[in-house]
C-alpha cells in the first residue's frame, strides 16, 4: 500500500516589503487563500453569495479543494470534518521580512490527483498580487515547480505564461523496515486530540492512531481508499511502544478572522520525543506523515513531523 501525492513549490518575488507573522507564516495565508479562490473557480451554477448555505454544483472546482464534503456524496462514515485535499508548507517564512526584489517560495502538498492547479496558480497569483502577510505586502508569482521527495525538479509546471500538466506523482510506500528505537521531531505546532481530549504528551498509541486515520481517510477520499489494515491489532502493538524520552514546548496563540472578526485558539506543541518498542511495521507511518502532517489543521502547515531511527545502522527518514 502507499500513498501518491504532488509536491508543488510557488516562487514569488516580492515587490513591495513583505512580512510573515512569527511562527504562522501558513495561517496568515489561509483566509485569504479561500476567498480568492472562490472568486476564481467557483461555477456560476453555485449560489454566488458566498455564504454558509451556498449549494455548490458537483463540478465545482472551489468546493473540491476547499470544501470537499460539499460536492463528494459519499465518504468515511462518522467523519465531521473532511481533510482538504492539499496542505501548506511555509515554515521556512515564519518570521521573515522579505525586502524588495528578494525571491522565496512556498510549497503544496496536493493528494486528489485530480485537482485543476490551474485554479490555485490563478489564486496565489491574485493573492500575491494583493498583498501577503498581515501588512499586506505585494508579490509576483514568478513560476510553479513540481519536486519529489527527495527535493529534486521534477518538471516546470508554469513558467509566467504557459502552464503544463503535473507528471506522475510521489509515492510513499508502507514498507515494514526493522527499527527497535525512533526520535520524532514536531517541527511544527502540534495538536493531538484522544477522544475529545487534547493530549499534552505524543504517547505513541495516539500518534500512530491519528497517523493511521489521516491517512486512511486521506486515501479513502481522494486515493484507492483506506488502508486495509488490522486497526484493532496494530493498535494493541502501537500502546506497547514506550516513550524513553519527552521535550516539548507548547506553543498555543490566538488569530483573529480578518472576516468575520472571531478569535480562534491556534497553536500545539513543538519538540523531540523518542521511543522504543518493536517499531519496524510503524516505521513508514512515520515517513508518511512527514508529507501528510498529523492533528488538528493540519491544512494551514501544523503537525509537521520528522522521524529518525536511532538503530545504529538505520539513517534518517
């Protein structure tokens, strides 16, 4: 079994001086990331008010990416909240102030390989266009880029003029590999939840259970579909997997909706935790969700992950 997904990278240059909020770089984008793309690629058969009771048409380019459960007539069963079938990854602009002239980039994740990317080039060049960060300052979108999971050009999607279709996809592959001791680094804000509860330490039964459900979710929706897996089992050998050391940081704030005005709790936990236990059959749950992230919104960047073995003679993943 894997996972197929693009990885696509947006290069900007900034034209005016352009700055990114401390550690939320993705969030300050997210608001108005999906109002301009309904602008540019909701249907003129959808309801054009743009309120919570718009009926969108099944051909409806703005629902399928930002509002999936609006045009899809079937799905996981209990499921509330649909994942988006895309996530940014901005932390490298966390904090940064671009000068004028001054080149940087962003990158999305994309796992329906079917989206149109015409709609979020049309987007993110809008955006850009009328201003990024919370002081609004102007860019260009200079070109789009399709890499792999080794940070390699795939292919050129757009150039500034002509936009190509995206090649083949990455694949993560869930290979079983030996592993008796793993350290996991939260590089973004993290928020895991068992039950309704907001847990305050990974133990590893809850980190490899909201790994597993995002990414059997994220396949049933957009891929084969879910993994066919013995939850139940995997789950008892999961809980048997020790955590041998904790560092983490909460690092919980505030945003306010520059739309309707509403303050909305955004943050988690970042840092390093280790484990040990038979870890081999989770080991490429761990490398999966490096590209998929893991918790609660994880669409705005959150819940990044890195994991590395500690086997003297495994390296990195």
């Amino acid at each position: 079994m894997q996972l197929e997904f693009f990885r696509i990278r947006f290069h900007f240059k900034a034209v005016d001086t352009v700055r990114f909020g401390g550690g939320n770089s993705a969030n300050t984008l997210r608001g108005a990331f999906g109002t301009i793309l309904r602008k540019v690629a909701c249907t003129t058969r959808c309801d054009a008010a743009g309120n919570r009771t718009t009926v969108h048409g099944s051909t409806c380019a703005y629902a399928r990416i930002f509002e999936p459960r609006a045009v899809r007539k079937s799905g996981p069963s209990g499921l509330a909240d649909w994942p988006r079938p895309f996530i940014f990854r901005t932390r490298q602009l966390d904090g940064r102030t671009l000068a004028l002239g001054e080149d940087f980039y962003f990158d999305m994740h994309l796992f329906d390989p079917h989206l149109p990317v015409v709609y979020f080039a049309e987007a993110l060049k809008q955006l850009a266009t009328e201003g990024l960060g919370p002081r609004r300052g102007r860019a260009i979108l200079t070109c789009i880029e399709q890499l792999d999971t080794d940070d390699r050009l795939v292919a050129r999607v757009w150039n500034g003029v002509e936009l190509s279709p995206l090649l083949a996809p990455s694949a993560a592959a869930l290979e079983a590999e030996p592993c008796e001791a793993v350290r996991v680094c939260f590089v973004t804000p993290t928020e895991l939840k068992c039950g309704n509860r907001r847990v305050e330490r990974p133990d590893f039964s809850v980190l490899f259970a909201r790994i597993r459900d995002r990414l059997s979710t994220l396949r049933a929706l957009y891929g084969p579909g879910p993994l066919e897996i013995d939850f139940r089992g995997m789950g008892e050998r999961a809980a048997r997997i020790q955590m041998t050391r904790c560092d983490l940081r909460a690092e919980y704030r505030v945003r306010r909706s520059t739309r309707t005005g509403q303050v909305h709790p955004w943050g988690g936990f970042t840092g390093e935790a280790e484990y040990q236990g038979d870890l081999g059959e989770f080991m490429p749950y761990l490398r999966v969700a490096r590209w998929t992230g893991v918790g609660r919104q994880t669409v705005w960047g959150k819940g990044e992950i890195a994991a590395q073995s500690l086997d003297p003679s495994r390296r990195a993943i």
